[in-house]
C-alpha cells in the first residue's frame, strides 16, 4: 500500500477545503437575492446569470429554476470537504497497547486533493468568464471541471479498490462515505457540469459560429445521450468493479432532461422527442440499476479476492499521528 507523508496529507486535504469553502462562498454570492450578499456580489460581478442566460438562450436553455441544484451540489460536496479533514484530524492507531502493529488506509491521497482543489478554481475561473461573456473561456474552464472531477474519480476509484479488503475489515463507516457521499457527490459535480458545457458550448456555435440554433441543441443533446448510454455500458459491464455505488449521473441528467422539457416542450419537436427519449432512459437505467446492485452485492461481493496487506509497525503510525496532531494544531 502507497504512504505518504502525514504532514503532506493534512495541508493537502485542509488546502482543499478551504479552496472549496471558498468557492462555495463565491457560488452562493453568485446566485444571491436581495440581501446583503448582493451588495457584496455587484463588487465580483457584473450581471445577473440569469439574465445573461436568456441572453444566450438557444433551443436547450435551462430554466432559472433547475439551477437551484448548485445548491444541493454545493452542501452535498462541502459535506465530504469536512469529512476529509476530520479524518485527517483523527488518529489511525486505534488498537490497544497490547497490540504491537495496526493497519491504515489512505482513501484520499493527496492528488485526489489536488484535482479537487483545481475542479473548485475551474469553477470560480467559469463563473467569472461566464459573467463578464468571455463565452470562450468559459467553456474551457467548464472542460477543466470536467476533466478534473475525472481525475478526482480516478484516483478515489483506484483507491478505495486497491484497500477494498482492509476498508471492508476495519473501516467500514469510511468505506461507504467515500462510495455513497464522496464519489457520488463528485459524479454529481462533474455531470452537472458537463451538461452546462454542452449547452454553453451550443450557445457559442449559435451566436459566434452562426450555426442554427436548432442544430447546435440536436448535436448538444445527441452527445448527452451519447455519454448516458456509453456510461451505462460501461458501469454495467465493465468497470463494475470500481463503480459499483457511483450512480448520481443518472438523476442528474434526469433533472437536467426534465428541466429542458418542461421549457421547451413543443409536440413533435426533435428537441423535444430526444430531450424525452433521454429522461425516459435516464430514469428507468436509474430504477434498473439500484436493485441490480442490491443483486450484485449479495451474488457478486467485491475484494472477496483480496488480501489484507501487512501491517505497519505501531510506533511508525504513532510517529505519523503525532506529525498530523501538529499540523492540525499549526492549522487552528
């Protein structure tokens, strides 16, 4: 098993949540009413994203109410932020003095922070371009959330399978965290942003391209269903190993289907029978999918191959418990 420095960890994982902390702050600001925050907003930003919205609408434009789920995303994700840094706070040792070895996991490495942190600066970096309509770079910094949240998945993924054995043994609590609330809050993160690249991208190819509105939505859906139906492949046949639990993509992609229908339905539109025909796939995989892996878990339980690793020496863990207590206490 991969060790790395108690102290690179802890600054790692705290430096994370505080970026995330942050954009959090700034999202929230973003999306603010008439409070006090939109005092503070108009000195960040320079105009309201739902205006600017209908400024760019095209034939695939998400109503203002569906946005609500930044909020959703946004706690669901500081949740996890906050669990990392408590489990950076807590001691690994945990066996009795009697006990001469002990065993840790680390099921969040530190680069699993760092694409973290980068997929949060993304984020910030597209609001900020978004609002002042530099579409361009907003649709890349969209792309880098996507791809960073990829990466996060990644290593999160890698991870928890190559430690399945001794998460399943002795942390149990940490091993469903990270595939209930850490990975799928992710997921979540990361599809709902790659449908607002896929939208803003269309908006580009409408207004700056000259390309009809029409055709930029039929292409924009085309590849939603696309990476719905490839997903699905995917995480049915071929990386069930590593994603079993990850299924957050299916409602978020529902939400955003439906949230497209109900603006823009009109009866025999091609926009409207592939935004339908997406929903429709969307919810019956996510319906098929929660008692398939309610099977798989009871016919096909994962790391049963798996061996626990050696176990480490107490007084090296100690030494690192130590370093963390001290980076914590630095820290506060």
């Amino acid at each position: 098993m991969r060790s790395y420095p108690a102290v690179t960890s802890a600054f790692v994982a705290f430096g994370s949540a505080v970026v995330w902390l942050c954009v959090v702050s700034v999202g929230v600001l973003e999306n603010s009413g008439g409070s006090w925050a939109h005092d503070v907003r108009k000195i960040l930003f320079r105009n309201d994203s739902h205006i600017l919205m209908e400024k760019w609408a095209i034939d695939i434009t998400l109503p203002k109410w569906s946005l609500c789920v930044w909020e959703f995303i946004y706690t669901w994700n500081t949740l996890w932020s906050l669990y990392c840094v408590i489990i950076t706070c807590r001691p690994v040792s945990e066996k009795s003095e009697e006990d001469t070895t002990t065993c840790s996991v680390n099921a969040f490495p530190p680069i699993f922070h760092c694409f973290w942190a980068f997929a949060g600066i993304s984020h910030v970096c597209w609001m900020f371009f978004w609002d002042r309509e530099i579409i361009v770079g907003s649709v890349f910094f969209q792309a880098f959330v996507v791809i960073a949240c990829i990466g996060c998945l990644y290593v999160s993924h890698s991870s928890v399978d190559r430690n399945g054995a001794l998460l399943e043994a002795n942390h149990r609590w940490d091993l469903w965290v990270c595939r209930t609330l850490v990975q799928n809050g992710i997921t979540m993160f990361g599809t709902w942003s790659a449908v607002l690249f896929l939208i803003n991208t269309a908006s580009l190819l409408t207004y700056d391209g000259r390309i009809s509105s029409y055709l930029t939505s039929i292409a924009a859906l085309g590849a939603l269903g696309f990476i719905l139906i490839f997903w699905f492949i995917l995480d049915t046949f071929i990386l069930d190993r590593w994603v079993r639990y990850t299924f957050s993509i299916y409602p978020t992609i529902s939400w955003a289907s439906a949230a497209i229908l109900l603006r823009h339905f009109r009866p025999w539109s091609h926009v409207t029978i592939i935004t339908l025909s997406i929903l429709c796939a969307a919810f019956f995989i996510l319906v098929l999918r929660l008692p398939l892996v309610v099977w798989k878990c009871f016919t096909y339980p994962l790391y049963i191959t798996q061996t626990i690793p050696q176990e480490v020496d107490l007084e090296d863990q100690r030494q690192k418990d130590n370093a963390r207590q001290q980076v914590v206490a630095t820290v506060l």
